[in-house]
C-alpha cells in the first residue's frame, strides 16, 4: 500500500493518493485550518452503464434504465438501522448522486469525522435489498422522476440528448421511466451492486479537516478485500450524424427554453484536453466578454440565463449553447453563423488569452472549497489523472490548440431542443 | 478555526467588517444595501443590475466583462435577496489573490476592488439619469427572470405561497418586484432610488479572505467615508401575522405531480426551541417527514420543514401525487402533533442539535458563507460567533420543543394542481 504525494508546484498544494489493499483507491486532501470535511465514496458505474460483462459471466447483461439511480437509494437501508440514522447521530449531512458515468454516497461534517467515514464505508459494502424495500422504494422514486418531468430544463437537456444520440445511453434519464423502474427487483439489484461496487472499481476522495494516518486506519478497519473480476461495459457504436435536427414540446413555462448541442467526438484518453480547448474556445465565442453575447443580450434576443460550455463523460462529449428567447431558432441561427465566421477567421491571440486567463482563475478558485475539491479528485481519479492536471493544462493551452479544436467542429452536427409555454 | 469579525462604523449607517484568514485563496468584497420591502422592490432590484454591467471607465458591458475575464475571472456581480421584511441588494467582487496571478507585478485585489468602487459609485448617466438604452435592457432582463419563476414550481410554488402567507406584509412581495412594477420604472424613479440608496440606507461592507485588507480597507474607508448622509432608513422585520381563518388557495397548472407548501406562524421568540423542533419535524433525513412521509408512507421524493426566524414563521413543501395531496397534508400534520405530544426521544433532540452543530460550524469554510451568517446577525443586532450561537442551542429541552409545535399555528396551505 504504497503512498504517493502528488504535487503542484503552480497552486502550492498537493495531495496522497493510495492504492488500499482491498482494491479501493484512496485520495486525501487535508486542509490546513479548516473545519469542516467532505468526503466522497464513489463508484465507476452511471446510469449509462445498463449493459455489462464480468469475468464471471459468459455474456453481457442488459439491465433496466435507472437501475444506478435505484441502487443509490436503496443502499441506505441496512439490515440494522439506516444510513440516515446513524449519520444524524453525528450531524453529519449526508447524501448521494448518481450521474451518466458515476454514483458517489458522501457526507460533510465539522465534527466527527471518524465516526462518519466509518459509517460512510460499512453502509455503501453492505446492501440489504428485500421484496418488500425495493417495493417501497418505487413510490419515492416515480415522485422523482415526475418532478423531473415537470422541470423545463431538465426536459430541453435530455430531448436534446435524444435529438443527438441515436443509441448513446446518455440519453435516457438518469433514474429511467416509470415503465423501466417496474421491472427493477432486488435480484437486478443484487447483480449491479456484485459487479460495480467491486473495491477495484471505486474510489475514496476526501478533503478538510482530517488525519491521514487516523483516516487510514479506519479504511484499514473497514475495507474488505475485493478481487479485481475485470468489469467490462459493452460499447455502444454510435452513427457520427446526429438523429434528429430539431425537437420541441410544450410544458408549463413562461418563456421558451432552448438546448443547442453540437456532435463531437474525442478520443477518451483526451477527453479532459478537449474540455478546456472547447470549453475555452466556446466562452470566447460566446461568453459574457464576447461579441455574441453582448450583441443579441442588447437586442433582447437572448437574456442572462444563457450560457454556452462542455457536456461530457465517459463515452459522450458535446458543444452546448442554452438559455432563454422568444425566438430559439433565431438564436440557433446566429449560433451557426457565428461559428462559421469564427471558422473563417480564427480566435484572436487577445480574446484567447483574456479567456484563458478567466479559465484558470476559475479553476484556482476551486481550492478554497473542501467540497470541490474532494469532488474534483474523484473525477480525475475516474478519468486516470490527477487533480492538477486541470489548471496545468489550462496554463499550457496555446492558440493553436483552441484554433485546432474549433476546425474540428461540425458545425452542421448540431441539434436545438426546444421547450415552449404550453399557450404558445 | 472560529473568525472574529472586525467591524466599524465608518460613515453614518455605513460599517466595515473584515476577515483576514490566509485559508482562502480567494478575497470577497461586498457591499450590502438594506431597505424595506416596498412595491417599489423592482425598482430597486434594477439598480444593482445596471450598476454591475457597466462604469465610466467601462461604459459597455463587453468592455467591462473583458476587463473581468483578464482578472482571472474576477466578479462583479449582484445578488438580490431578502432577510423577512427587508430587500437586500449586495454588490460583491470575487477574485484570487495577487500571489497566485501568473506574473508576479499584477495588482488583481486592488484593481478588482477599484471596478467594484466605480461600478457602485460611478455609474453612466446621460443627463443625470441612468441611460435609456440599458434601462431597457436591464428591465427586460429582469422581467424574464420573474418570469421564469414559473418554471420551476417548487420554487414558484412557494413564492406564491408567500403572497397569501404574509398578505399586507412586507415579506409577501417578491425581491425581484412585480413585472408591471419593472416595466413602468423610468430613468428618473431608478436613477433617484439609486441617490437614495447612497444616501440613507444602512450599508453593510464586508472583506473576507487571505488579503491582510489593510490597503483595501483604507480605500474602501476613503470613498465610503466620502458620503454625505442623511436620514437613514432603518430596517426591520416583524413577526408574521396569524390569520383568525387558515387559508387554502389552489391553482391548476399541466404538471405531472402537485406542489403543496404550508405555512404555520407562531407568537413565540424562542428561536432555538424553534428551530430544534423544525429539524426533528423534517430538517434532516431522520425526521419525522423523511422517515414517516416519505419513507414508509412513500408519498413523496422531497418533503422538508423551515424555520424562519425573522417572520417567526415554519414552512413545510412536498411534491405529491393529486390523489395522495390530502393524505399527505394529514400525515404531515399528524407529526407535527406527535411532536406536540412528546412523542419523540432524547436521541432525536441530541440529532437535531448536532446536526444544526455541523452546519453552524462549517460558515466559517467560505467567504461567502461566513459573510452570510454576519450580515443576518447584524441585520438582528445578534452578532456572534457561530459557535458562540450554539451554546444557545444546548439549552433547549424537550418540553420547550413540545410547547413549539404546541404554538405553531396552521395558517396557508397553497397547491399546484395537477390538470390535464
């Protein structure tokens, strides 16, 4: 169990990163001065992973959509008291998340932390799945899935994802149907958790307030031992051309909301290269400092909720521009003409650098947070990085990078998703 | 680490606070004007957005938001927000500090605080008044933002709840104003409650970060002291008014699931006992709403209890399915009377009380969150430490909490209804 301090001499910071016996990855971050802890206990496994292979089995399995989501909730309730109960002996608040490409169960304290990261490791490697709680558990989640259905921006997110994707699991919703969520039982259940909630494929990422060698110990305490069964997720061929160019749907609002996304496709292993390039290059064309946002904020075509960046994980990756307008397609027009004079001329040294510059401050700003950074290290962990590599290639990012990455956007591989006042 | 907070009166109604704690890597300066909630909230609440997109050395938006993006991402930027009866207009500034700028002779701190001097003080007026042109856009901006309170109906299912909760009340208005409010606010009516907020609202400023804020606060000291200041407006909040009749008010929406929020008053002041009773009641996820209303009833995904202290006010939402909205609203009901009736333990007093523990002690993590917490205590003339705050806390007993949900008062339910 070998320690390895990662170091960054740009921020002044660094970290341990741990390989545990038990097959579980560690990363601690202690934060001189502070209060309060954060700690993140999370699994490679998302709402996109329904279909899957270990050594153990023959073939891959198809599992019903939302069954990450479903997992995450069930996995509080032990056989003896649940989760819940024993973090609110110490004050601690604790939660969860699934997303597209991760499920993390986390508390933060100010006080208790032993305690807490004992609870927080013996709960998540202890699942207690009967008839009767997963039954329970069905009622709470549909109300989930029915007030996502009822938020306007959750539903231009994923019609655009539709739009975009023609088999990319990423476009169904994180906690599935309410069709999909009727044939999840506790024998499925049981089967996810075998297979993802392997130590191998998990990581521990902790930061504030904490001992290192107390911290430790109690992984040591608590951890069991997990053989690597070498986990596979099939791969899903996805055609280049988007599926579908426009989609629209009426629901309660009071102004139209609109999702443009743009196609990409990046090798995994430059995944987080690609994100700073476009996410530089996109707040340069579109940001609050540049021509575009100014012009049509003026004009009232757009207002301030709209905001343009990177949507990606593991296995998708696309150019998003969103907001508000009377008139979407307007937008999604400007959008396109804009792009295209960008493609034309170039981005200038000036603008890249201003932009770069915003970039990276954003990213310094991270470290006064106990909260982001333990959350930050779990993805880069996810991602094979290290935390630093984000500011460090931010600060190492050339013009020609940025030029680069917009040559090769299609700007024609786009789709808008729309979602109107119902009276409209 | 527990931080003190240094504050001074430099101006009449004007004090200055700061927090110098080399844990955080970034400096926060915000200046916080305070008046009554009034229907002339929209007007107000344009005033920080016009004076944030623009100044005389940066007389357009782009200009400003250049300058911006080459100091590292600083921020210039505004909340508007209410404390009970009282609108909150802050004016802050975020950015690193100069010791992490790429070169070693950028100012970031200091110029950073001279934009935020200038956007505040140094406004573009043609003829004395805000300019017509960005008047528009800043009202057509902020129209779209009430606006868009109606797409998310929790949250805008709660604001109506208000409306009714505290009619006749300041607190019943929205902070951002009314959109009929906004689209008649002129140039002269702006520009004027800018003169007046200058003049005679109490101001709060407040520096917290890793800066030792000795040449910051001289400067700050310098224009704010500056000020000719008259007549100043103090601000208040009262306990809301409870209704001889509890009221029901129904509104149909196409949703999938219904929004129910209620809203119970009290004439109680005895804040700690309060808030211990709300987080037993549906505070935490082992609460009486998570663990009864939720969990074993399965009636909803989300179902939490508020305590308002400045209102002395309790607010309970839910989502719910229609035919399940009267069970709920029964079942939420029934744990307020079991708390009422002692039917909870020692260990649920002790959990609630650390829980509020946890969160009291993690202000002091952030600038922003440390900022909060003081503003609200000074807004209260209770200033303490968070952890001074909590020694109040190990006082409650569980006949003071009993006697809370005793006391509360069941006064507006409002629901957004499911119709097709």
């Amino acid at each position: 169990m070998g320690r390895e301090i990662i170091k960054s001499s740009r921020v002044n910071e660094e970290y341990i990163r741990i390989k545990h016996k038990s097959g579980l990855s560690v990363c601690l971050y202690p934060m001189k001065g502070f209060n309060s802890s954060y700690a993140l206990f999370g699994a490679k496994y998302g709402s996109v992973d329904t279909t899957f292979k270990t050594g153990d089995d023959s073939d891959y399995v198809t599992v019903p959509a939302g069954i990450a989501h479903y997992l995450e909730h069930k996995l509080f309730e032990n056989e003896g008291a649940p989760a819940f109960d024993l973090f609110s002996k110490t004050g601690a608040n604790a939660n969860a998340f699934t997303s597209f490409d991760k499920t993390a169960y986390l508390f933060s304290c100010s006080q208790k932390f032993d305690e807490n990261l004992e609870i927080l490791l013996k709960f998540v490697q202890d699942p207690y799945f009967t008839d009767e709680n997963v039954e329970k558990e069905r009622g709470i989640i549909e109300q989930e899935i029915k007030m996502y259905n009822d938020s306007p921006d959750w539903q231009v997110l994923f019609n655009g994802l539709s739009a975009l994707y023609h088999n990319n699991p990423v476009k169904i919703d994180i906690a599935g149907t309410i069709q999909s969520i009727a044939q999840i039982n506790k024998e499925l259940l049981y089967k996810c958790y075998n297979t993802f909630y392997n130590l191998n494929n998990m990581t521990l990422c902790i930061a504030g307030n904490i001992d290192v060698d107390k911290t430790l110990e109690i992984c040591d305490k608590t951890l069991k031992f997990s053989e690597d069964k070498g986990l596979l997720s099939s791969h899903v061929h996805e055609p280049y051309e988007i599926r579908e160019k426009e989609i629209s749907v009426k629901m309660s609002c009071s102004i139209p909301l609109f999702t443009i996304m743009f196609k990409l496709f990046v090798k995994e292993s430059e995944s987080l290269e690609n994100n700073i390039f476009y996410s530089i290059l996109f707040e340069i064309i579109f940001g609050v400092s540049g021509d575009f946002y100014n012009t049509h904020y003026k004009s009232g075509l757009i207002n301030d909720a709209f905001s343009a960046g990177v949507f990606n994980g593991r296995g998708f990756f696309a150019g998003v521009v969103q907001g508000e307008s009377s008139t979407p397609e307007a937008v999604y027009e400007k959008v396109k003409e804009t792009l295209c004079r960008a493609k034309e001329k170039g981005i200038s040294e000036q603008s890249f650098l201003n932009i770069k510059k915003k970039v990276y401050g954003k990213q310094l700003m991270m470290f006064g947070s106990v909260e982001a950074v333990a959350t930050a290290m779990l993805e880069a962990q996810f991602s094979e990085r290290i935390l630093y590599d984000t500011i460090e290639i931010t600060a190492r990012t050339t013009l020609n990078d940025i030029n680069n990455a917009l040559s090769k956007l299609d700007i024609e591989n786009s789709v808008i998703s729309m979602v109107k006042p119902v009276d409209s | 680490m527990n931080n003190i907070i240094n504050r001074k009166q430099i101006a009449d109604g004007i004090h200055f606070s700061f927090i110098s704690d080399s844990r955080y890597k970034v400096n926060r300066i915000s200046v916080n004007f305070f008046s009554q909630l009034s229907p002339d909230a929209g007007v107000n609440a344009l005033i920080p957005r016009l004076l944030s997109s623009s100044n005389r050395s940066y007389p357009e938006r782009k200009a400003l938001n250049e300058k911006k993006a080459s100091l590292y991402s600083a921020k210039v930027d505004f909340n508007i927000g209410n404390i009970g009866d009282t609108q909150q207009l802050e004016l802050f500034a975020v950015s690193i500090d100069n010791k992490y700028a790429l070169s070693d002779d950028e100012d970031v701190t200091g110029e950073v605080v001279a934009l935020l001097s200038e956007c505040i003080f140094h406004p573009v007026l043609k003829d004395g008044l805000f300019r017509a042109e960005q008047l528009e856009e800043e009202k057509k901006a902020l129209i779209e933002t009430i606006e868009a309170e109606f797409n998310d109906k929790r949250d805008y299912a709660r604001k109506r709840m208000y409306e009714t909760f505290y009619e006749g009340e300041p607190a019943a208005l929205n902070c951002l104003g009314t959109v009929e409010a906004v689209k008649s606010a002129t140039a002269k009516a702006v520009t004027d409650a800018y003169y007046g907020l200058i003049e005679s609202a109490p101001i709060e400023i407040f520096a917290i970060g890793c800066n030792d804020f000795k040449e910051i606060s001289k400067r700050l000291k310098k224009v704010f002291g500056a000020l000719k200041r008259s007549d100043i407006k103090q601000v208040q909040s009262l306990p809301g008014v409870i209704k001889d009749i509890p009221t029901e008010k129904i509104e149909c929406f196409p949703v999938e699931q219904n929004k129910m929020v209620l809203g119970y008053k009290t004439k109680s002041s005895n804040y700690c006992a309060c808030l211990v009773m709300a987080m037993i009641l549906g505070g935490t996820p082992s609460s009486k709403l998570f663990t009864v209303v939720r969990e074993k009833m399965s009636l909803c995904y989300y179902c939490w209890a508020a305590y308002g202290r400045d209102k002395c006010s309790m607010v309970i939402d839910c989502g719910v399915d229609g035919e399940n909205t009267q069970k709920a609203k029964e079942a939420i009901s029934a744990q307020l009377t079991a708390i009422a009736q002692g039917e909870f333990s020692e260990e649920d007093i002790m959990n609630a009380k650390m829980s509020i523990a946890n969160t009291y002690k993690s202000y002091n993590d952030s600038p922003a969150s440390i900022a909060g917490w003081y503003l609200a205590g000074i807004y209260r003339n209770d200033i303490k430490t968070p952890e001074n705050a909590l020694c109040d806390f190990e006082k409650v007993t569980k006949e003071e909490i009993m006697k809370q949900a005793e006391l509360m008062t069941a006064d507006t339910v409002y629901i957004i209804e499911r119709h097709v």
